[in-house]
C-alpha cells in the first residue's frame, strides 16, 4: 500500500499534467498542490475567517465558565463544555494557521515535524471533542433523569475523566504520525502518507477501525443518551414540583443535542475523504480536490458553530455573560469616575443611582436598607408636621385679652414677638 508514488510533474507546470502525476498522492499535514492562485488565495482566507470567528466566540464560552467557577458553581458539565471549548481553541490556534499556510504554498517548507505531527494533533482534537460529547449526554441523561437531585463531583473525578478523554484521544490517531512524512519527488519536498510494505495489514486495519472508533461509535452513543434524555424530558408534565429544574434539563438537552449534530454534519465530508484516500485503489478515482478542501473548511468551521450555539441557545450562558460584562465594566468604572472628579470649590452631591465597583446593579445598601427607626422617624416627620405650641397660644390669649382680641392673626404676631 504505498502511497508515495513518484510524479512526473511538480505544482506549477501544466495543470493536466500536474492532475494526472499527483491524483493518486496522498498527501497529508494540509498540503494541497494547486496550480490555481485563487484556490491558493481562497482556501486560507476561508480558514482564516473560521478562525477569527471562532476564537472570540471560544473566548466569550471560556470566559463564562470560568467566571462561573470562579463564583463557586463549578459541575462536570460545565467542566465538559469547557473542555469542548479548549479542544476548539486549541485547533483554532495551533492547526487552522498551519492549513492555511500548508494551502497557501505549491511546495511543502514547514518542516518535517509538522508534516509528522499536523494530522495526529487535528485527529487529537477532533477525537476529544467526541468522546467529550459522549460523555457530555451521559451526564445530560443522568441529569434529566432527575433534575431536581443535587449531584456534587469531587474535583478529582473532573480531572480523572478530562485526562482519560485526552489520553485516549491522543493514542488513536498515533499511527498518522508514523506513516506521515516528507518527501522529495520530482525536485519538490510534499508531505505525504508512507506507508511500508511491511505495516500495509495494519494500516488497512487501522484504516477501517479508527473512523468507527472516533466518529461512528461516539456519534451513535451520544445519540442513545441525548434519545433517553429526551424522552425524560418529555415524559414529564406541568404538574410536577420541580418544574423550573425540568425546563432547564430539556433546554439543556436541546442544546447539547444541537452541538453533537452541528460536530456530526460538518465533521461528515471530512471522513468521507478520509475514508476514500486511505482506500484508495490503483487506478481509481482520486477525491477531487475541492471536495478535500472544502471538507476541511467544514471541520474547522465547527470549533466557530459549538460556541455559537451555546451563546445563542443556554439562557443561563446569557446571563453569565452578563454578569460577566457588568464585572468587567465595574472594574474600569473606579478610573472613569476619577478622572471626571468635579474640584473642591464646585462639589455637587453624585446621583444615587452611580453603580459602585463593589456592587456594580444600583443603589447603595444604607439607602435601600435602612433601620427601620429610622424609616419610621422619617415617615412620621412627613406626615406629621411640626405644630404651634396650643399651650402656650391660651396662655398669652388668658394674659393679655384685649390685645389677642384684636388680633386677626395671633400666630404671626407671636413669630414677630418671639423675633423681637
């Protein structure tokens, strides 16, 4: 099974013959020979636009989580979701800009080591993104099974299962590192797919059993748990006591359901080429080459469609935003609010309603809580007000009638007496 046949022709002469001396490559790390330089220019652009997506969408998921960890909620599933999103990252960061560049050149000149290690880091990623999907409706089962039960993880176990996920998923794909090489055929250095004549049993082996490993079990795992999840939370109606828990078990499952069939659709063309170069005949049709680099965008492009759709569908991942830009915002507001400080000869009293760094939403405590002497000492004086002293009126009208008397208007010649 050897896959590294030699070509006559190298990227940059006739686009004929160029076709017919590397159809049958297999070319590996992201490399993609193209006469073409608007496919040169097309594809990279497309990753790179994925990748600025994506990396602000995974930001604001990260951010969240974290955020709510550090106000001591953390739970498995938002440990898996954020792994999700590590996993996203990670590939955002460290393999869309060596696609980009790997499609952007006519001849391979990253090196060795990436050519070695570009497919098994991709597969890597993409293998723990699906074993952590299978264990995120797992626990989305358990969860919907009773909505109302408190389950508390140690921080053990979270760590326990994250490390067994990216344990497994960094030993299935290894067999990609080993037949993955550079080579030099025709005056131009490729990254290709090698395999010797002695390992062609196990790679036809590992062929068939790591796309069943990685993408069709997984998938129909996650689909069994996300089914029963569902059908929980159907099974229950209106007239339960927890019904608030219920609807945000279901909201839960639809999201996390959302994810998995998102990962499952635009991960799907991928392993479609996957699958058709690894068993690819001697003469038969080669994978053309826009399918291969459209099957990539397409994997990529699910690390920018997992946040998105948690931001858009999780109510509960609004409102840690929320919280979280109000945070943000009460942290800069100490410097605004010094900086536009009035001077001391023309002080005004601020509005009570200036959020304060402490408690970022509204009004100071003092004045939302007060004691409630004081409430009441406020409210009497208000309606309440202060009268003339009626003992002292009689006693000056007993005293001096004739003058009072006369007096149209005792109160205000008494206010002009007590002046005087």
């Amino acid at each position: 099974m050897e896959k590294a046949m030699p070509a006559a022709a190298f990227p940059g002469s006739n686009s004929s013959t160029m076709n017919v001396s590397l159809a049958h490559l297999h070319f590996a790390g992201g490399y993609l020979p193209s006469d073409s330089k608007d496919w040169r220019a097309l594809v990279p652009a497309l990753l790179v636009a994925v990748c600025l997506a994506g990396f602000v969408g995974n930001l604001c998921v990260i951010g969240t989580l974290l955020h709510s960890a550090w106000k001591g909620k953390p739970s498995l599933i938002h440990s898996l979701i954020l792994n999700l999103s590590l996993a996203d990252l990670s590939l955002l960061l460290f393999s869309a800009p060596v696609r980009a560049a790997a499609y952007s050149r006519a001849v391979w000149d990253l090196g060795w080591f990436l050519c070695k290690s570009s497919d098994w880091f991709v597969h890597t990623c993409m293998a723990a993104k699906s074993l952590t999907i299978v264990a995120v409706a797992k626990v989305c089962f358990v969860y919907a099974s009773d909505p109302a039960k408190q389950v508390s993880v140690h921080s053990c176990t979270i760590w326990s299962v994250l490390a067994a996920i990216w344990a497994a998923a960094g030993l299935l794909p290894l067999p990609e590192c080993f037949f993955s090489t550079s080579r030099v055929l025709a005056g131009v250095e490729m990254c290709l797919v090698d395999v010797p004549a002695e390992t062609e049993v196990f790679a036809s082996v590992f062929g068939k059993l790591y796309p069943l490993l990685v993408f069709c079990l997984p998938l129909l795992s996650a689909s069994f748990y996300f089914w029963r999840a569902y059908g929980q939370c159907q099974k229950r109606g209106t007239k339960t006591r927890h019904l608030r828990n219920q609807m945000r078990s279901k909201q839960l499952t639809v999201m996390l359901l959302s994810t998995a069939i998102a990962s499952a659709v635009l991960w799907l063309p991928e392993w479609v080429a996957w699958l058709w170069m690894w068993h690819l005949k001697a003469g038969g049709p080669a994978p053309p080459q826009g399918f291969i680099a459209l099957s990539q965008v397409l994997m990529f492009s699910t690390s920018s469609a997992n946040p998105l759709i948690f931001l858009m569908m999780s109510g509960e991942f609004k409102a840690c935003l929320k919280g979280l830009w109000k945070w943000v915002r009460a942290k800069k507001h100490p410097a605004a609010s010094a900086s536009q400080e009035p001077p001391a000869g023309h002080s005004e009293v601020l509005p009570d309603n200036v959020p304060s760094p402490e408690s970022p939403t509204s009004i100071p405590e003092q004045e939302k809580t007060g004691s409630p002497s004081s409430r009441k000492e406020k409210t009497e004086k208000a309606e309440a007000p202060t009268l003339p002293d009626v003992e002292q009126f009689w006693h000056e009208r007993d005293t001096n009638p004739c003058v009072q008397d006369n007096d149209p208007i005792p109160w205000e010649h008494e206010d002009r007496e007590t002046g005087e």
